[in-house]
C-alpha cells in the first residue's frame, strides 16, 4: 500500500469502543452471607456435640481444631499433606496432559473420535477406585500406585472435555485461517487450542477433585503415609476428631486450588 | 452473450493479458439426491489491478466464484486460472476476506493483524513495525490493544481489511464485506477501501448485493442470472476516477449504470415470474 496518511476513523459514534461494563453486584455482602453460615454450621455443630449427640461419633468443631492444631505443630500434617498433593499434582498433570494431547489429535477428525469413542466411553465407565487393588498389585504401595490412579481418575474428564471443545470450534475461523496460508499445526496451535480452553478449563476444576479422590482412595487400601492413610489411620484408633481433621485440612487444600484455578481461568479469558 | 468471455463485451479497452480467469466454468452440487448447477459455462476474465464487482440473487453462486479463484473449491468442468496457472489450491498471493467474522476473539486487535506475518514467519520486531502502519493506515491506530469484542462492527471490519491488507496480497477476492454494516458506515468504509486501494495495482473481485456500492467501487460490474448461473450483464463504469463516494451518485453517468444494472435484475424477475 503506498497510500502512507493516516485515516482518520470517519464517523465518530459509530467507531467508539464499546464501553466495558463489569457487574459485582454485592460481592462483599456474598462473603458476608457466606461467613455467616459457616459460623450458624460450626456452632450447631459444637451445641449439639455432647449435649445431643455423643462426642465419640461426631466429635465437635473445638476438638478438630485442637487436633488440626497439634497436628500442624508437630509438622504430622503438613508431611501427610504435602504426599497426597503431590501424588494429586503429579497424577493430575499427566492425566490432562495426557488426555489433552489426546482430545486434540483425534479431535478434528469424525472418523478417530467415532472410532475411539465406544472404547473410551465404556473404560470411563469403570468406578476408578475398583482399578485401585490392580495398581498397588502392579505399582506397590508406594507414591506410583496413587500418581496412577490420580492421573487415570483425571484423564477420562478432561478427555470429554476437552473433545467437546474441539468440536465446538467455529469452522469459519479455521476457514479463514487456511485462507492465510496457515499450517494444521498453526490452526492447531492458534484456534483450536484456545478455542477449547473454556471446556479445558471446566474439565481442569471438575477434575481436579477427581484427582484428590484417586489418589486418597489409593492410600487408604495400602499406605503409610498421605491424608487418606491418615484418616484410616485415627478411624482405626476411634480417633473421630482426627478423621475430620484430616479431611478438613484436605477441603481446605482442594478448596485453595480451585480458587487459584479461578484465577488463572479469569487471567486467561479476559478477552472475554 | 454468456457465451463469450465477458470482458469482450468492452471494447474501449486495450486489455492485458488476463490475471485470473474462468474459462466455461460448470459448477454443481449434490444435495439431498439431487443435483443442483450452480454455475452453468461461466466465463470471467479479470485483468490486473481492476476492479470487478459480481452482483446477483442470493444464491446465485457469487462466493462460489470466489471460492473457486481462492483455491479451496473446484470447478466440475472448465478451467479456472491464476496468473496463467491453474488455481490448484490455496494461494499466498490471494487474499480472501469472508463476509464472517473472523477475528481471533482471544487476541488483541495488534495480535489479529498479525496473524498473517506469523504464518509467514517473519521476525517479531518487524510484525510489530507494520502492525503499527497498517493500524494507522486502516484509522485504527491507538486500538491495537483492545480485543475484537471491545470493538465496533465497522471497526472489526477494519481490522479483518487491514489483516488482508498487511502481507500485501496482489489480489483481493472480497465477499460482501460490508454487508451488514448500515449505510453511512457502509460509505465510510467504501471510501477508505477505495483510497487503499488507489495506486496499489491490486485487482480486487468484489461480490455485493448493492449495486450503488459496485458503481461506486468497480471498474466494471458482472451481472449474475439465477441458477443455472451464467453472466446476464457487464457493465463497464465510466466514471472517472477518483472518486468521491458521496458525488459519485451526482456523477453525469451513475443513473445509466444503475438503470442498466437494475434492469438486468428486474429481466430475472420477469423470467422467473414467466
């Protein structure tokens, strides 16, 4: 183009960017509702305890915490923690990883995915933790088996996910795309991935669960060490403050990723 | 009339040799059992750097004449040729800008523009350089951050010209790329694409349902029939250029070409009412 003057944009209203508008109706009174049913839980709960209901079964909010509280001093909880989040993490890195690679290889063709679909379908039917006995018989009773179970818990979610994803992309974009002169592995890259990463990212936070349930599942059959061997471990000792203490710990664990998972899902889709 | 190559039909003009051609073109689909021509013989030549607008019914095969030029349709019998070679697939040198949105919803305007230098590998300081130039060029300068959803129709519309615009195709294949745009921002726009245009040497195929917009923008105008498609009418436009797109209507020669074009529209109706 040799025409080098800037043009001025022509009419005025019409080419105006369109103002941005973001709605947080009442965030902080939702915190504040939030709080408030956490405390009326919490103080049923230790009203109840003992006057009601014997301390034996269900312990009450004011002994977990003692227990959480020995616990987190003598580094008891943060080692069995610090093993079940890793077996997760691991496990739940190659599993979407995994299925991600998968989804998007065989995704573009109808053929692959109709191929493949009755086989994926009835393995995702399989309860994961039936698998759990096979594994620890393969794997030991080491961190493998449980790594294994995450990613195998995991992978079947994303898989779905993610294929749907790439399904779903807008054909128009891909057109005009090999209209440039753009590569598959360009389309792959560029539309295709992006465009299924709202579905990746429903599949990560559905599946991220999925992963804690595979690998605490793996640990309570054959451990020594993990939030699951520390559950079976105080239920053994009729130590009902500390099972709740266990799994207390690991909501909080679970409920802490899912935020960072929000927001980096928020980061990564502010062209929204 | 259909069975002579339409630029014939012009005998004002020395004509270089043809840059895209479409030489008894047939083109039919197959839908639900049956058999549908699209295109019946249909004979185009396109010299380069002119400007050629396609009007027609909606159905009429328009885009498919394009899609055909842009490599990613084939002709069922005839030869459709590029710069002397047979169109065999997709072409760098021709660019096609859909009447679709297509802009990368999760890239920046900058980023969009840029799609095509990337595809072309070029280094990203370069890219950078004429992003920024062409933003400038297409008045879209100061926006290169913003996401295509923050934009208005006319301005995405804008960055898909200037996305068409940066790897300097010679030939620009456009199908109805104003279409729903209302009609002053439809003006704006005609006006910038046709200074953008001014001194290029690129030949651009225009296909439009608007026949003020093809006087206003073309060299010449071809007149689709309804299916079997075949070209009904060519309308040179001699009105001198440059022109202004809001006196082009006043120019001495715009009521005969309109009155000729619409015509050759309204003898369709009439057929198709016989």
């Amino acid at each position: 183009m040799n025409t080098a003057t800037a043009l001025p944009v022509v009419v005025d209203g019409m080419n105006a960017p369109i103002a941005e508008t973001v709605a947080t109706p009442a965030r902080d009174r939702v915190v504040l509702y939030r709080m408030v049913v956490a405390a009326v839980f919490l103080g049923v709960w230790q009203a109840v305890s003992g006057r009601l209901i014997n301390p034996f079964w269900c312990s009450s909010p004011l002994d977990i915490a003692k227990t959480l509280w020995t616990w987190t001093q003598s580094g008891l909880l943060e080692r069995h923690l610090l093993v079940t989040f890793q077996e997760t993490a691991i496990g739940f890195l190659i599993g979407s990883v995994a299925a991600i690679a998968a989804a998007l290889s065989i995704g573009r063709s109808e053929t692959a995915r109709r191929t493949v679909d009755p086989f994926v379908t009835a393995v995702y039917g399989v309860p994961k933790v039936a698998l759990a006995p096979l594994f620890i018989m393969w794997f030991g009773i080491g961190l493998t088996p449980k790594i294994v179970l995450a990613a195998v818990s995991v992978f079947f979610l994303m898989f779905f996910n993610t294929m749907s994803g790439v399904r779903q992309v807008d054909c128009r974009l891909i057109e005009a795309m090999t209209l440039m002169g753009a590569s598959p592995l360009y389309i792959q890259k560029q539309v295709v991935l992006p465009a299924a990463l709202p579905w990746i990212f429903t599949g990560l936070k559905l599946g991220l669960p999925y992963g804690f349930v595979g690998a605490v599942a793996a640990e309570m059959m054959a451990s020594n060490q993990g939030i699951g061997f520390l559950t079976q471990d105080s239920a053994g000792q009729f130590n009902t403050a500390g099972v709740f203490a266990a799994l207390f710990a690991l909501m909080a664990v679970t409920t802490l990723l899912n935020e960072g998972l929000g927001w980096l899902e928020r980061w990564l889709f502010r062209w929204r | 009339m259909e069975e002579s190559h339409a630029r014939v039909e012009d005998p004002f003009f020395e004509q270089p040799a043809p840059l895209a051609r479409l030489c008894h073109v047939r083109k039919s689909f197959v839908s639900g059992g049956k058999r549908a021509e699209i295109l019946s013989d249909i004979n185009i030549d396109v010299a380069p750097g002119e400007f050629v607008s396609i009007i027609g019914p909606s159905g009429s095969g328009k885009s498919t004449i394009l899609n055909l030029l842009a490599g990613i349709d084939r002709p069922c019998a005839g030869t459709v040729s590029y710069d002397g070679h047979p169109v065999a697939g997709v072409s760098g040198s021709i660019a096609y800008l859909t009447q679709h949105d297509s802009l990368l919803p999760w890239r920046t305007v900058a980023d969009n523009i840029a799609v095509p230098l990337e595809i072309r590998k070029m280094p990203a300081a370069e890219r950078q350089r004429a992003v920024v130039d062409i933003l400038a060029k297409v008045g879209l300068a100061g926006y290169g951050g913003h996401y295509p959803r923050q934009l208005s129709g006319g301005m995405q519309k804008r960055a898909m010209l200037a996305r068409t615009l940066i790897y300097d195709p010679r030939t620009i294949l456009m199908d109805e790329p104003f279409g729903p745009l209302d009609a002053q921002l439809k003006l704006a726009l005609q006006a910038e694409l046709l200074r953008l245009w001014t001194g290029t040497g690129k030949t651009i195929i225009f296909v439009t349902h608007d026949i003020a917009e093809a006087i206003t923008l073309s060299d010449r105008v071809l007149v689709l029939s309804a299916q079997p498609t075949r070209i009904k009418h060519v309308e040179p436009i001699r009105i001198s250029r440059p022109r202004d797109v809001h006196e082009v209507r006043f120019a001495p020669h715009f009521e005969g070409h309109y009155r000729a074009l619409w015509n050759a529209i309204e003898m369709r109706r009439e057929e198709a009412a016989a």
